[in-house]
C-alpha cells in the first residue's frame, strides 16, 4: 500500500471510530436520564459531553488527515517515481531481398543514351509540386521505407519479377515498397525522373486503409512525358517535405544488329 492509500485508509479507520465514540455518548446521555441523583446525573452527562467533543475532534482529524497530514507526510518520505509503461513493440514488416538482376544476353547492345546519365544530387520537392499538397507536411520523423523495386506488373502485393533493367515497349512501371511508421492524412510524394527530368509524379494524403505499416505499397508511372525514353529513371518518395527513399532503374534504346 502507497502513502496516498494508507492515508484514506486512516481518515476511514478515525470516522468510524468517531461515529462509535458519538454512540457512546449518547447511551451515556440516555443512562442519566434513568437516574435519580441528581450527582450521578450530572456525571454522566459531563462524560457525554467529552465524548461528544472527543468525536468532534476525531472528524476533524479525518477531515485534515487527507488534505494537510498527506503532504507533510511526503516531505519527510518522497514518492518514488512512478515507472513509465513500455510502449508496444509494432513489427518491422519482412524486408524483400533485393532481386537478382537479369542476366545479360550473349549479343553485345548499343543502349541509344551515354553510360553516365545526368542524376539530381540532392532529393527535393519542386514548388509545383508543394502547391498540391492537400494534407498535413510533419510526418513521424521514425517512418521508413524499403527499397523500391521495379516491375511492369503488380500482384497487389509485390512487383511480379523485379528488375532494374529493361527493354522497350514499356507500357506501365510500378516501383514497389514495404513501409512502417507512417500516420495516416499526412502528404506523400513519388517523383519520377528521367535522365534528371521530372517525367512523371504523384502527391495525395496517405490513405487510412494503408495503416501505419504493412507491405504492398507503390507508385505507378503510365504515361511519362515524352513517353519511355532510353536512360536512367530516378523515382523518389518523401512524406511530407523529407525525403525517405530512392531507387533507379534502366530502360534500354533500340538495340542495334549484331554483327555475324
């Protein structure tokens, strides 16, 4: 029992005794009723009395017990701090392997684009794109994401057969993630860059029935401008204003003849 219980406990213990005491006193006053002599009389009624005045202070000991007595009872025996509760632990969602890249065909191509594409250095969300924004910007500075992994088709779950490079036509690309630690209403961005051109882009409030971690999430480009040209893409994902991941992949150019 802590000092806050013992205390309430007491001022219950002194109300009942002071109610027990008030008893007394008034069978003592109904004895001397009964007697005769007028001595024995006003004895007993000066013993009712005390007993009445010793119930009074008894309440009042009740009554200044829980307000006054409790505080100076902590000065001299301070509370030890009450332990906080250990928060839940949510599960990290399963982590994808990071797939196997294709391999190369015995035939030498000649991709239509340099070997060292034109990348932007440091992620950030264009004004144009602020401008759409639709819901709160402050994310959970804990949310994560996995690597994106890219595929032209989805299960719902997971990109069908993840590559990082690929070979026209090309009609839709999707670049799949796990997340955790995300909160529902707040803005989120997937940009899509070509070559270090924004080619495509999508920015809505994240969905309540995509929860605060889980798998299956993704971005889906269909009509690029310029449409799927050869080179580097770049996708990057921020919640809110912070950039949380980016991932690449490669769309081949027309591939030449091979020579005999």
């Amino acid at each position: 029992m802590d000092i806050h219980g013992g205390v309430i406990a007491a001022s219950i213990m002194i109300v009942v005794a002071a109610v027990l005491v008030v008893r007394a006193a008034i069978r003592v006053m109904q004895t001397a009723r009964k007697l005769s002599f007028y001595s024995l009389r006003r004895m007993h009624n000066a013993n009712a009395w005390r007993l009445l005045f010793f119930a009074l202070f008894l309440f009042s000991c009740a009554f200044w017990l829980p307000f006054y007595g409790e505080p100076m009872v902590y000065v001299y025996f301070p509370p030890s701090p009450t332990p906080s509760l250990t928060p839940t632990i949510t599960l990290t969602p399963t982590i994808t392997l990071t797939p196997t890249i294709t391999s190369i065909p015995s035939q030498t191509y000649t991709p239509s684009v340099s070997d060292t594409p034109t990348l932007t250095t440091t992620p950030f969300l264009p004004l144009a794109i602020q401008a759409l924004f639709q819901g709160p910007v402050t994310p959970n500075p804990d949310a994560v994401f996995t690597a994106i992994q890219f595929s032209t088709e989805f299960d719902g779950l997971n990109p069908v057969d993840p590559k990082t490079v690929f070979e026209p036509p090309i009609d839709k690309m999707y670049g799949g993630f796990d997340y955790n630690n995300t909160i529902p209403g707040v803005q989120w961005t997937a940009l899509w860059y070509h070559d270090g051109q924004l080619v495509c882009y999508e920015t809505e409030p994240w969905k309540p029935e995509w929860g605060t971690g889980g798998i299956g999430g993704y971005t889906e480009c269909s009509e690029p401008i310029d449409g799927w040209q050869a080179g580097t893409y770049e996708v990057q994902i921020f919640m809110g204003y912070e950039w949380k991941v980016v991932g690449r992949f490669i769309v081949l150019g027309d591939l030449s003849t091979p020579t005999p």
